[in-house]
C-alpha cells in the first residue's frame, strides 16, 4: 500500500496532465458530437423569437442553477484550508 501511496505522490504532476488531456479530449469529441446533432439554424430561430424578459429569465436560472456548484467548491476549499489559485494548474 505505501509503494503506490509513493509512486502516485512521486508522479502526482503526471497523473493531473492525464487526467486533465482525458477530460480534455472527451468533451471535445462530445461537442464534436453535439454540433452535428444540433441544428444551429433551428436554435437561431428560437433565439430569435424570445423576448428580453425571456432571455434575462434563462439568464438568471442559468446562473442559479451554477451557484450550488460554486458555493460548494468555496466552502469546500475554506474548510481544507486551500488556495483557490485563478489559472494556475
């Protein structure tokens, strides 16, 4: 058990540049994917029908609907005791 408890602390910097290509590549191919499911003509269209009100509304539940996230990720790093580090890896 300590030899991998070594081995990841010795390539921790590694791993995270894995994981991060991993995650990078999957949504990638994922958008690749949407983009030729989605119709982008049929979503201008619909944009182009709300009103201000409408758009303000999507708006505002888009951002409510982040906040939990956000507000989680904050007290989490408070109570580790952690940096949050804007752009940095």
């Amino acid at each position: 058990m300590r030899s991998i408890i070594s081995f990841l602390k010795k390539y921790q910097n590694i791993l995270k540049g894995i994981l991060f290509i991993s995650i990078l590549i999957l949504v990638i191919i994922e958008l690749f994917h949407m983009g030729k499911t989605i119709s982008f003509s049929a979503v201008k269209k619909i944009i182009e029908h709300l009103s201000p009100l409408q758009v303000l509304s999507l708006f505002i539940f888009g951002i409510l609907a982040v906040s939990p996230m956000m507000l989680y990720d904050y007290i989490l790093t408070k109570e580790l005791g952690k940096e949050i580090s804007v752009g940095a890896y």
